[in-house]
C-alpha cells in the first residue's frame, strides 16, 4: 500500500503579468489549506509557455506575495527550467502508446467542431514540426472536489486527446502542471474553479505518470462587476502594495471566513483567516 505524503500545497502563478485581485484569492486559499494542515506551501512559477512569459512579472509577482505576508517554503520552481523532466514524461508516455503526432491547426480543428476528435490518431504523423498530444482512452469524466463536491464535466471535453507538446515546440501547461505537482510531492491542490475542467485531463495523465492522485479543492471565481472573470486580459487592477491588510481582508470576504478582526497586521491577519479556514473546510 502507498504510504500517504506529508500535505504539501502549492500556488502556480503564470508570469503574465502582477497579482490581481483574482489570484491573490488564490494564493490566499492555497495558502491557508497548507497551514490549516500545518504542511508546506510551494510557489512555482508557470512559464512553460515561455513567449507569454512577461519579463519581469515573476518577480513582481513574487514580491507581492512577500508583501502580503504570503510567505512560501523551499525554493521557487520555474517551469522554463524544467524541460529535460517534461521531455522524459513525453518519452515514457510514448513508449507506454499513449502519445501520437498531430498536425492540425487550430483553423482545421475548429472547421471539423468544438472539440478534437482524433482526427491524426491513425494517420501516421511524422514528428518532425508536429504536436504531440495524449491517447485518451481512459477520459477521467467524474472526481470529487473538497469545495465543489462531485463534479461531473462535459464528457466531450473530458475525453478530447489534449495536447502534450505544441507545434511551436513548447511543452504544455497540462503535462507540466502534473509533471511538477507529482516531483514536488504536492497532496493538495487549491486553485480558482476556472481549472475545474482542466482537471479531467490532468487526472488521466495523473493515472500514468504516478501511482497516486493529489487531493482537489477549487474556489469560486472572482468575478468583475460585468460577471467577467477577473483575469490579465480584462485588465483586472494590480494589487497595490500599501493596501495588503485591507486586501487580505476582503479576499478573507470573498472566501467567506468569517469572525476575523480588523488588525493591520498581515501576519495575524492570516493567522486568523487559518482558524477561520480549518473551522469552513477541515471539520
Ligand atoms: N498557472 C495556472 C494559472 O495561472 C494555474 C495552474 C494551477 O494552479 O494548476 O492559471
Ligand atoms: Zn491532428
């Protein structure tokens, strides 16, 4: 029987630009669920996808998390040093006849319908120039979530053969998210419920590549007034750096712990949002 991990929790910002409203409650949530369970909260940096890389954003971002008293254990991992484990996943997925090449452009995909049907499953791509994408014939359609309980996704979208390597030559964030998760010993994943699809395919490459699952938990989705997701591209507002408590306080709101007092101090502050946390999810 697999002995059971230590909990480890992470928060896996992409470098796209500073902290927003929208991922500080991230960052907040993961954190808390890791001290909650008195275990380790690792930050990683996702830029896999290197040219939406935005120079200088990592540590920006990484800053604001010190400001906010949101300190991490351990080193920082940056997924555009990481290529040679990701290449070895890809290898050993093939050798297993779970990958093959694909050469379609997205103008293609989207002219043949919504979703990726396999079209170069058979067709005997060659490598060169071509993606390589994941033989999903064992599609992860239900899991159950700490937040959202049993979750049930579009079997559709669960069972598209996703993409592991793009015909730009750059690994995906699918396979590198689980490839980390899996090395760094993370248990725990807590993470905006804009992820909760994403999280069929990366259960079924969980299935090959480890002998275990992580635990899931996904928060709501902050939203803008217009009921947008509060994201870089819809120009969400940075965080700014002399109003941490209050921030804090109101992404503590958006969480709905409650009983935590007005103190200005960031550190008491999430001391007390860990009680309120481990009372809301850990009883
Ligand atoms: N890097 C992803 C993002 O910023 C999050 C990855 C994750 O938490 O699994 O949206
Ligand atoms: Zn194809």
């Amino acid at each position: 029987m697999a002995t059971r991990l230590p909990y480890c929790g992470r928060f896996a910002p992409t470098p796209s630009g500073p902290l927003h409203f929208g991922s500080l409650v991230a960052a907040v949530a993961s954190y808390l669920d890791a001290k909650a369970h008195a275990g380790r909260w690792l930050v990683r940096i996702e830029d896999v996808d290197k040219p939406r890389a935005v120079p200088g954003a990592a540590s920006t971002i990484l800053t604001q998390l010190e400001q906010h008293g949101l300190h991490w254990d351990g080193e920082v991992w940056y997924q555009s040093q990481r290529d040679s484990a990701y290449q070895d996943a890809l290898d050993q997925l093939h050798a297993q006849g779970l990958t093959y090449f694909c050469t379609c452009t997205r103008k293609q995909i989207k002219a043949r319908g919504a979703h990726y049907t396999g079209y170069c499953r058979d067709r005997q791509r060659s490598a060169t120039g071509s993606a390589v994408r994941f033989r999903n014939d064992h599609p992860t359609t239900q899991f159950s979530d700490r937040i959202q309980d049993h979750v049930s996704l579009d079997s559709m979208f669960a069972r598209e053969d996703f993409l592991l390597f793009r015909r730009d030559q750059l690994y995906t964030y699918q396979l590198a998210v689980v490839v980390d998760d899996h090395a760094q010993g993370v248990t725990d994943i807590v993470r905006g419920a804009d992820l909760l699809t994403a999280t069929s395919w990366q259960l079924a490459l969980w299935q090959q590549l480890s002998q275990r699952t992580p635990r899931f938990a996904h928060v709501p989705l902050a939203l803008d007034p217009s009921g947008r997701k509060l994201s870089k591209q819809n120009h969400a507002p940075a965080l700014n750096a002399n109003n941490a408590a209050q921030q804090l306080r109101t992404a503590f709101e958006f969480l709905k712990l409650s009983g935590i007092e007005p103190v200005s101090s960031t550190t008491e502050l999430l001391q007390q949002a860990t009680t309120a946390w481990r009372a809301k999810y850990l009883s």
